[in-house]
C-alpha cells in the first residue's frame, strides 16, 4: 500500500521526468570538465610514464649454468648425437 505522501512524491517525479526532452539531455558543463580533467591526468600519467621508461637500464645477467654448458658440450656434441641409420 502507498501513503498518501508517496503517491504525490511519485506524481510530482513522473510529471518532472515527461518535462524533460529526451533528445535535449546532455550531460553539460560539469561533464566536460570532468571528461577533461580525466584526460589530461592520464596525458601527464603516460608522459611520466614514458619519461621513467627512457631512464630504465636493463641489462639481463647471465645464466651461469649456460656459461658451462656451451665449453663442454662443443667438445662432446660430435658423440652426443645419435648417427643417422
């Protein structure tokens, strides 16, 4: 059941909401700025970015048990591989 109260709050909401056209409803000033703000932060976030990434000096260390494999393996890799038949 709706009180009294509610039914003339519900009125007066649909009456506002059929004032309104539909086609003409844009999200405005404020949606802008918002919408601009948010780019601008991710514009200075991917020049950081970028900027932090150019001073990156990565150079990988070296497997030492790659280092061994190679100077034994030349030595034995003729008997190492099964003779074709």
């Amino acid at each position: 059941m709706m009180s009294a109260t509610s039914t003339l709050a519900m009125t007066h909401f649909v009456s506002l909401a059929d004032s309104f056209d539909k086609n003409k409803v844009t999200p405005g000033v404020l949606g802008f700025i918002v919408f601009a703000v948010i780019g601008g932060a991710v514009w200075l976030l991917m020049k950081s970015m970028n900027k932090r990434m150019k001073n990156v000096d990565f150079e990988e260390a070296p497997d030492p048990a790659a280092e061994q494999q190679p100077a034994s393996s030349a030595k034995g890799a003729e008997g190492a591989r099964p003779k074709a038949s």
